[in-house]
C-alpha cells in the first residue's frame, strides 16, 4: 500500500461568489493543522464550528471543519473539509494559510488518485466520478452511478476469475509435459475461451454509447436550403439561435447547441443546405455538411411540404450504418401538405411546423424513442465502456482470438500460457490492477483540482 509522504490542499468549489465554498486537505499532517486550527483533538466525522484565524491570528471566517481519520476517508488517508462563506477572496485566503501550515496545492485529481492507490476504489469507479461530475442527462448520470458503485469492476472480475481458472490449467499441462491433452479437455478449455470472447466482445460493443452518453447524441439536421431547418432548431432549442430568412443559404457553417429530450442530451447539429447547384460558398458549406453527417449519430433529414414533390439529399442515405434517420415534413401549415404527404409513397415522416410549434411534441417523441434505441446492446446495468476501455478490450479479446487458435490446434501449451497473460493484463489495465504510471497520471490529469 502506498504511502503519502506530502499533505495536499485545494479548493473543491468552484471558484467564484457563493453561499459557500469548501476547502479539502488530505495527507499524513492533516491531523496536526487541524487539532491547531480548533485547540483540541477533534472528533472524526462531526462537524466543528470555529472562527478560522491565520498564522498571524487574524480572524478570516467562521468556519464549519469536519475530520476524517483515516482509513475512513474518500482518500483512505486523513483528510478534513472546511465549509466557508463563499466567497471567493476568503476561500483563496484560507487556502493561502493552509499553505503556510505546511500543505502542498494538489495536482488535478490527486484526491481521487489518492483513494484508488489506496485500495478505496478501483479504477473503473475513479473514472466515473468524472462521468458522475460531467453527466449531462438522466441516462448519463444513471451510467455512472452503476460504474461509480462498481458494476464494471465486477464484470470484470468475473472474466478475470474465469480467465485464470483457464492459466491454472494451462499450466498443469506445462508443468506435466507428459501428459497429452485430451479432447474432453480440449472441448471444455475452448467453451471458456469463447464464452469470454463473447463476453469481452460484448462490453466492447457498449463503447460507442457510452462515447453518447459522455458527449451527447450527435443529432445533424439536413436538408435542402430554405426547408426550414433553422427555424427547427430554434423550436427545438427554445430560442433564436440560429438566423432564419426567406432567402435561401442563410446557414453557410453548422451551428450547434446541446439540448435535453427526455432523459438524453442531444448535440443538435444544423448545417448549410444541400444545394444540387451550389454557389463556391454554399459548396464549401455543403462540405462540412457532409463531414458532419459521417459523424453522425441522429440524422433529422428536413424537407418541404408546401412543395409540390418531395425529395430528400441523396446524402441521406450516405450515412453511417449506426445512424438513426428521422424524416421530417415541415411548413405543413403552408399549401400543398397533402400533394408532399402524397409523394412519400412507403416512407414514414413526422409532420411538423417549426413556425406554429404543429408536430413539435410527435418529432421530440421520435428522437427520444430513436435515442433510447442506443443502449440496445447495454441491458438494464447501464454498463458503457469508455474508449480507454474498449482499447484494453480489444487487446484482450486479440489475444483470445490468438490463444484459441493455438489450443485447437494442439499448439505449445507455453504459447497459449502466455496470450492468456496478455489477456489478463489488458483486463488489469481496466480496473488498474496492473502497474502502468504513465497511463494513471495522464488519467488523473483530465480531473479537475480538488477532486
């Protein structure tokens, strides 16, 4: 168990005026400062209330300051929290005083490094305190709570357990080299491995919702110029934050706004129109258009009703195969509803009017149902890997592949030995079992300080 040889101080609030602002120390001389700051011992996990005076003795605050004796901490070390008014002027004064009793400002995420390489979590959970602090939506904050409260942990030390009753008997066979394999032993080793490629593959396959629930839905509105996509998104942002004009090509680059539907976060997307004879501007336009729809997750394709035919940009259909479509007639409170409704022989179209708020609640009822059709592949845990984890997944299930191959092919046992080592190291990586400092101190540093 690692021990902590320095004393760190941050200020875990945001910086700026408040009602309150809360200051943590942790470390092996938290003790020490705070039996100074309240002349006395104090009680771990009760609450002191005291006037905070600096080294010099002037009066800063009066303060609340609660104490955590180690192990039972959130750093598994002593730490304590003081609670100020918030402002930001006497926050920075204690954190400076802090300072001159013997603290260290913290690096970012050293509170939570701090836990993890003492065993108060693993990695898995370290990381979804980040996911818990940046959840954008229900769906978000309900995944990291699961990952939070260990649900990948423990996935994952099932697969570990399972994968290491395979080395054990790998090894048996190194050990007796006398000894052939039988088939029955052949048969039963393979169904393991298979059933933990399976199981690997699977978790790999959440990773592009969990990259949507950390990011949001990238949801591009597209369509023809002048068909209204604009005054879409205003409608479904709430406000006017796209310009809108009778004249065609208003929008020559994509603008975008994050907006909640339901339980999701959409990253609502509008671009230039698709113009099939566009000016050199429109064209560079139509361009990031194009760019953004490969990246797409929701695509909202907007046409015209008050036409009297219907067409929506072949680029449409140019879309990555995990996309959702949703076409949408709108302007049907203009003339020629029924000759566009008529033209869409076998298509199904939300019809909606951006201008009236016509069909506005039936298209948010679409997209919330298109979204919800993103963790098909999760089941009900919520468990999304991040793209971290789907590296170390796909190390995995390579060297699966690999080992599976040797074993039906009645290959040296030495060399299945060792990709089923690999295996078990790239599962490490994921809940930081294994040894790798470069990676957790580039981890760590995407928190932000105080946490």
């Amino acid at each position: 168990m690692p021990h902590s040889t320095e004393t760190i101080a941050a200020l875990a609030t945001p910086v700026g005026t408040a009602a309150i602002a809360l200051l943590r120390i942790s470390g092996p001389d938290t003790l020490a400062v705070v039996q100074r700051l309240v002349g006395r011992a104090p009680l771990p996990r009760v609450a002191t209330h005291l006037d905070y005076r600096d080294c010099a003795g002037m009066l800063l605050d009066d303060v609340l300051l609660t104490y955590f004796a180690g192990p039972r901490s959130y750093t598994g070390e002593d730490a304590a929290e003081v609670t100020c008014h918030g402002n930001p002027y006497i926050a920075q004064k204690i954190l400076e005083d802090l300072f001159a009793r013997g603290c260290r400002p913290a690096e970012p995420g050293e509170f939570t490094q701090r836990a993890f390489l003492h065993g108060r979590m693993d990695l898995t959970q370290a990381e979804a305190v980040m996911d818990l602090i940046h959840a954008r939506s229900e769906r978000a904050l309900a995944a990291a709570n699961e990952q939070l409260r260990g649900a990948l942990g423990r996935r994952m030390e099932g697969l570990v357990e399972a994968l290491l009753g395979v080395l054990a008997r790998v090894e048996a066979y190194i050990d007796f080299p006398d000894e052939d394999l039988p088939p029955e032993d052949v048969s039963s080793l393979d169904a393991v491995i298979n059933r933990l490629m399976m199981d690997t593959d699977a978790l790999i396959a959440t990773s592009h919702y969990g990259e949507v629930l950390r990011d949001g839905i990238k949801t591009v509105i597209v369509g023809e110029p002048n068909v209204g996509k604009s005054s879409l998104l205003n409608r479904l942002v709430g406000s006017e934050r796209a310009l809108v004009s009778p004249e065609p090509g208003t929008t020559r680059d994509f603008i975008e706004e994050r907006i909640m539907v339901g339980p999701h976060c959409l990253r609502l997307i509008d671009t230039a129109g698709l113009n099939p004879s566009p000016a050199p501007l429109e064209r560079l336009g139509m361009e990031r258009t194009r760019e953004r729809l490969q990246e797409a997750d929701l695509v909202i394709a907007v046409a015209d009703a008050s036409r009297e035919s219907v067409e929506f940009p072949a680029e449409v259909n140019d879309v990555p195969a995990r996309a959702i479509r949703i076409k949408v007639l709108n302007k049907c409170d203009l003339g020629g509803f029924e000759a566009a409704f008529g033209s869409l022989v076998g298509e199904t179209a939300v019809h909606v009017s951006a201008l009236t708020g016509q069909g506005i609640a039936e298209l948010t009822a679409a997209i919330s149902a298109a979204a919800d059709s993103f963790r098909t592949d999760v089941g009900e845990d919520f468990i999304a890997v991040s793209a971290r984890h789907a590296h170390a997944l796909g190390e995995a299930l390579g060297a699966l592949g690999r080992g599976r191959e040797i074993l039906l092919s009645r290959g040296p046992m030495e060399l299945l030995a060792s990709e089923v080592r690999t295996v078990l190291a790239a599962y490490g990586e994921i809940s930081g079992k294994v040894d790798n400092e470069r990676m957790l101190d580039q981890l760590f540093a995407t928190f932000c300080i105080g946490k």
